[in-house]
C-alpha cells in the first residue's frame, strides 16, 4: 500500500503533485545581522520554511527564541522546529509560547514535536531517558494537552504525566494556526501522528539513542513502505501532508564516493554506499536524476515535503529551482 492518495492537509489536488522545500538551520548563528540574512535568503530562494533543531549541543540556538525572530525578518517563510524534544518543556508552558510565536508570525508557524532519543541530551540535563513507550506515551499525553490549551480560553487536564487547572493560553485565538508535526521511525510514534498531526514527518529510528548503522538500516525503501502503511492504516479519513528530512543532499556525477565519504563520517564505513543511495533520506547524483528521485519520492510515498540541512542549502536551492510545481504554502 502506498500513500498516493495522501494531501497536505486544505491541499488542492495541484498541490497533491508538487514539494515545497525546506531548510533545517544546524549551523551556529554568529550574529543578529546574519540570522536576518539567512532568513531573508532562504524566503527569496523560494524555500517553503526555515526551521530549527532542537539539541543541547548540536542545535545553534534555542530555537523558539530564533524562530521569532526568523518571523520578523521575513513575510511569507514558515517559520518552525525539527523536532522540539517533548521532555524538555512542560506542554503548558509550550502551548503559551506556541500561540505566541503564532502571533508574532501571523500564522506561519509550523512545530515539530517528538519523544526525545539523543542520550547526549538527557546525559548533559541530568534527565534519565525512559524507554521509547514510555518516552511516546508522554508524547501523546502532550500534543493532547497542547491541542487543547490551544483551542480553549481555560483548559484543565489531569493524567498520567501532566496535571493542568483552568490554564488560560494567551493570547487566546491562534491555535488554529499552528501547524504541528510529529515525526520518528517506529510504528507507535508514526501512528500517533497520523492521527494527531497536521505534517507526519518519516523518519529513521533512532531507538538507539545515537545516529549509526541502525538507524541507517531503519531507511530503506523497504523499511519506508512499511512506516507508510502504518501511517495509512491509523490516519483513517485524515490527509496529512508528508514529510521527510534529507540527511544528505548532494549534486554530484560520483555518488558512491560522496555517500562513502559521508558514512565514514558517521562511523559507518562498513555500510555499503550503493544501498544507502537508495535510501529515501539520501539525495545524491547528477541533477537530472535528483529531480526524478523528489517525484519518486512524492509517488512511492506521498512525500510532498522535503527538507534539508543548511550545509546544502546550495544544492537544495539548484535542486529547487528544477523541479516543477513547487509551492509554498
């Protein structure tokens, strides 16, 4: 089963045939001049969104704070997360700001939730990280609570994790405008956004709490079929839109030497280069078979939302400008 029949969520069917892009800013921002540039490029580049990761020691700042300002520097650009990790803020005090950002954003906000898997991220805040059931069960207790501190002047709650009394969100009436994605790689997390998010975001799963070969082997098409028919089966009469991060984007006439050089990066030389190009999130060779790779992606899958590293942006702008239809909304 294939998610062909998949819309982004208020999606004309022209829509349905087209990406937009996105850039996920990983790079450390040296200054207030140069974060208004970026933004102000990544918009007239025709990018869909500017997002931001959410890391102790590998996001380049916090990123609610900077997508605020991303806002203001720009007028069409969606600004947003990839992904905020649930269990560093309390869903309450989330929800406030979110409406905040909403405001100050006049709508563009776009904010990716997930359960948390770095080790690094807990061992550096002293936090234990629970197993992923309890981490996701957490997860949907939060984007409840989120959705309705949203969408009601006093929202009161009392459940497992979260315990809420008549909390008022203000400013009150920009709910409605927040987009939420959520995304991973393991069926309960995928599930759960296809019957909560506005965006599912696919993933690798990274249950092992670091990036290395078994999260690279949680990528193939294969592997992508099934956590489609996952999404398939729970979403019921729902569209949500499609999403998936690029972990390697580049236009190059050697591939299988760019993607060997990138896994010995990785600490995953042992990996065979020629399978991972087959990977969903790998984007490598000339430009010409980049741009039949997005609409495979967009067919296969129902991928209608791509993005990329700032490392790329580059590559992503060339990859942009060819493929037809993009959009932004």
């Amino acid at each position: 089963m294939t998610n062909d029949t998949a819309l982004p969520v208020g999606a004309t069917q022209t829509q349905a045939a087209s990406t937009r892009f996105g850039i996920l800013q990983m790079s450390p921002i040296p200054s207030a001049s140069w974060w208004r540039d970026r933004c102000r490029q990544v918009e007239d580049l025709g990018f869909s969104s500017l997002l931001l990761s959410d890391h102790c020691d590998r996001s380049p700042v916090a990123p609610l704070l900077a997508v605020t300002a991303a806002a203001a520097h720009t007028e069409t650009l969606r600004v947003g997360t990839l992904v905020l990790n649930n269990d560093l803020r309390h869903p309450g005090v989330l929800a406030k700001e979110l409406a905040t950002v909403a405001l100050l954003s006049d709508g563009r906000l776009e904010v990716g939730l997930g359960a948390g898997w770095m080790q690094d991220d807990y061992d550096q805040l002293g936090l234990p990280l629970d197993p992923a059931p309890a981490r996701v069960t957490r997860l949907a207790e939060a984007v409840g609570v989120l959705r309705g501190a949203l969408a009601e002047d006093e929202f009161s709650h009392h459940g497992e994790s979260y315990r809420l009394h008549r909390l008022r969100t203000v400013p009150a009436g920009t709910g409605e405008t927040v987009r939420i994605l959520i995304g991973g790689g393991g069926r309960r997390v995928l599930s759960l956004a296809a019957r909560q998010a506005d965006i599912v975001s696919i993933n690798w799963n990274v249950r092992a709490g670091v990036m290395g070969p078994d999260a690279l082997s949680s990528g193939s098409p294969e592997a992508t079929d099934e956590k489609v028919r996952w999404v398939d089966a729970a979403r019921g009469e729902r569209r949500p839109e499609i999403h998936m991060q690029c972990y390697l984007l580049r236009i190059t006439d050697r591939p299988v030497e760019a993607v060997s050089t990138w896994l010995a990066s990785l600490g995953a030389a042992a990996t065979d280069p020629v399978e991972m190009l087959a990977c969903p999130h790998v984007l490598v060779g000339p430009i010409d078979a980049l741009v039949e790779r997005v609409e495979g992606l967009r067919k296969r899958w129902g991928v209608s939302y791509l993005s990329f590293y700032d490392s790329a942006l580059d590559d992503a702008a060339t990859l942009l400008a060819n493929v037809p239809n993009n959009y932004l909304a």
